[in-house]
C-alpha cells in the first residue's frame, strides 16, 4: 500500500495553464471493452492514474498483449486469453483493489461465456451494490454462483440472449456492463433508464465503430442488436471533467488567473452553470475555459430568496463526483449553499477536517451540509488530515493550497488513484507541494 503524504505550503497564488487529463471513468469501461474482440484495439489520451494501471495490470495477467506507444496510447489485442489466471491469488488480491475491475465481467461472460470475480475495492464512500450488475446477466440467461465466505462470484451461460431490462438504479458501471453483454446476445436487448454520461456515449460509440448496433444513444433508452463478433478499432477518450471541475474549484479558492485547456466544453452538461451559481466568473475561449479574479464571489439564492441547494443526480444532473469541490469552493464564498449529496451516504463525513480548518459547515446528515461562506473574512489553517476518497483528497488539497500555514494530506494514493502527477503538475504553476514517505 502506498504510504505517501504531500506536504502543502498554502497561501499559494497559481498561474499560468493546465490540461486535463483522460477521463478515468471512460478510460476503465474503454479497456474494459477490447476484452470483446480478438482484433488490435487503439485507444488515445489515457489516464496514467493509479486505477487505470491497475486495470492495464488485471487483462495482461488475462492474456491481453498491451502495447505503449505513447505517454497517453495503448494498443490492446485481447487474442489469447487465459482463462484459468482467473483462478490464481494474483488476479483475485488485484481485482480486489479496484472496483472497475466489475466491468470486465460482461466482455468475459460474453465472449467466453464465464466469467468470475471477487468483491471489488475502491472509495469507501457508502454501500455500492453490485445486484444490478448481477440482476441483468441473470436475465439475459446467465448463471451466479456467490462464495460468500471467500467473497467471490461465478457467472456462466452458454449463450447470452437478449432481453427487456429496466434498469432498477441508474448505474453507469451497470449500464456499461449490460451494453458490452449485450452487443454480441442473441437477439434484441432493450435498456430502458439506462445511464446516459458522456463516458457510457463514448463507450456506445466506440462498440459501433467495432461493429454493434445500438440505437438510442445519450438517452436512457438503449436497443442493442445482437452482432456475431465486434473488430478492432481506434479511439480516443474525453478529457476528464471532474477533473476540470477541480481545476475549476482550485482557482477559485486560490483566487488564481487559470486557463484550464482542450476541454470539450460541449461534453460537460450543466457543470459549468452550477458553477456560475456558487459566484463563478468564466469566460469560453475556443474549447478553453478561462477563470477571472475571484477574490470575492457571491453565491445565487433562488428566485424566491431562499437559499441555494445543490444536488447530485444522474446525468445530464449534476455529477456526485464535484459535491465535494462545490462544497470546498463554497467555504470562501459570500452567501451560503446547501450540498445535499443523494447518492452516496458517506461522501460527506470529510467536512470535520474542514471544520478543523475553520470552515463554517453544519453537517445536517450523512447527506446533507449547509455551507456558511467565510467571504475571505477568516482564512482556512493548514492542519494534518487524511484523504478518505479520490475527490474529497481533492478537495482537501483545494482547501490546503489556500490555508494559511503547512498542512499535510495522508494515505495520497486515494488522489494518485483519479488525479495523475498532480503535485508535479500544479507545482509548475506555482503551488508548493512535496510528496514525502
């Protein structure tokens, strides 16, 4: 386990501009997906994280032949693939510490007609079931069979057919895993409130461009034409908007003249307008976004007065990816917000360490936080803290560049899981973080 802490210096002006890497959500379900074909699969502008290498890792032990060709390009060709490695300790104690690893479920199970798995790791940020994944094989004819003492599932089926689903909760892994085990299924499967992110229309688009035939994509309702086999193809994956929205948040509370660049703007829904609410000021530049001064920004009530609320929804809502950077940003705003995070019970309890900060939160519940803007009046401290998840490390490295003082951020491989090289990369815009053992 990685061991590694930054040692923030705040107070800290950056400047100058940035890019965003390859989106990590995209990246798993992409390499996920050149389990379905025998045929070379190239894909561009990916995520060199923690998680991702993880997942690179877990399909080599398979068999897959990873080629680099590129800081940011890989060619995968799934031809020979072990199915007995699934068997060895080495693939179950890896594919325990990612919890991607469930979307190679659905390329296995189709192409090789099993499949296995242990309980998948990841952010402990509440319970995260797996039963829509298991619920969807199940009826399109697949076989389950759980070890609960070892933590293991076993899938079978002899042929996969399809069939009308309705999607009990809107996951995105669950709808990724139903789209690649139904592309190659005997018949018609029809998804209906299927996720619709910006990550599952790329991996749609990607399936066709290989050769399968879905209708109705960027809706929640898919129809998915069984196809015999998938080819090879190119892609390239879209540039991460969480982490655009970190980038966003960062130069806020840092109050930093930003260029955040090569954004896809037109991939971002509705990020960008919750984050004109929270007093954000932006201009577009091409595909660029760039951040103005802040050293004072206000946050919007509603029409009727009452105070602003921002939740987290399936997409085009907002994503529950950026609660914690909205709820960081807010702490040095002029107003107040409440952050209701719906979707996961535990992302949340990172707010004490903000309190110890000297931020102004009322944690209502484990989903709810009234944020009191401090509006630069009293500047946050730099304290010792942990990073319990990927994006509330973030937000605590958001909070600790514009403290006062030295703070130091623990168990760092939670953030190198989703963020890559981010001290050296915001070090060269003028922050001052030094990772340490």
């Amino acid at each position: 386990m990685n061991s590694q802490s930054f040692v923030i210096q705040g107070d800290t002006r950056l400047h100058g501009a940035i890019k965003p890497q390859g989106a990590k959500n995209e990246a798993l379900q992409i390499i996920s997906a050149c389990l379905l074909t025998a045929e070379p699969v190239t894909v561009h502008n990916v995520p060199d994280i923690l998680d991702v290498q993880k997942l690179i890792g877990l399909i080599q032990g398979l068999g897959v032949d990873v080629l680099r060709t590129g800081p940011e390009s890989y060619i995968f060709t799934a031809k020979n693939i072990d199915l007995d490695h699934f068997a060895s300790n080495e693939y179950q104690q890896n594919a325990r510490k990612i919890r991607g690893s469930i979307m190679l479920l659905a390329p296995l199970l189709a192409r090789f007609g099993k499949a296995f798995i242990p309980k998948p790791g990841g952010d402990k940020i509440g319970r995260r079931r797996l039963d829509t994944h298991f619920s969807g094989f199940l009826a399109m004819g697949a076989r389950l069979k759980i070890d609960d003492a070892k933590g293991q599932y076993y899938l079978h089926a002899d042929k996969l057919r399809g069939r009308y689903i309705l999607m009990e909760e809107i996951s995105v892994t669950g709808t990724a895993n139903m789209v690649m085990a139904a592309v190659t299924a005997e018949g018609i499967t029809t998804l209906y409130n299927a996720a619709c992110e910006p990550y599952l229309q790329q991996l749609c688009t990607m399936l066709v461009q290989m050769g399968a035939r879905i209708e109705g994509i960027g809706s929640n309702l898919l129809t998915i034409t069984g196809v015999e086999e998938l080819h090879g193809t190119t892609h390239t994956i879209l540039p991460d908007m969480i982490e655009i929205g970190s980038f966003i948040g960062m130069g806020v509370l840092t109050n930093s003249p930003l260029t955040i660049e090569q954004c896809r703007v037109d991939q971002l829904g509705n990020i960008l307008p919750v984050f004109e609410k929270l007093g954000v000021k932006m201009d577009i530049v091409g595909d660029d976004i760039v951040l103005g001064d802040h050293e004072h920004y206000e946050i919007q009530r509603f029409m009727d007065g009452s105070i602003l609320t921002v939740y987290d929804a399936p997409w085009p809502g907002f994503t529950p990816d950026l609660m914690s950077i909205i709820l960081v940003m807010a702490t040095q705003a002029k107003g107040s917000v409440l952050i209701h995070q719906k979707m996961f019970e535990s992302r949340l309890f990172f707010v004490d360490k903000l309190i110890d900060m000297g931020a102004q939160i009322i944690l209502c519940d484990p989903h709810r936080a009234t944020v009191i803007g401090l509006n630069r009046e009293s500047q946050l401290r730099g304290i010792r803290m942990s990073s319990p998840d990927i994006r509330a490390g973030v937000a605590l490295l958001i909070a600790a560049l514009s403290a006062k003082g030295e703070s130091i951020i623990n168990n760092i491989h939670q953030i190198d899981r989703g963020y890559q090289n981010i001290d050296t990369r915001l070090n060269a815009l003028g922050a001052k973080i030094t990772r340490v053992d």
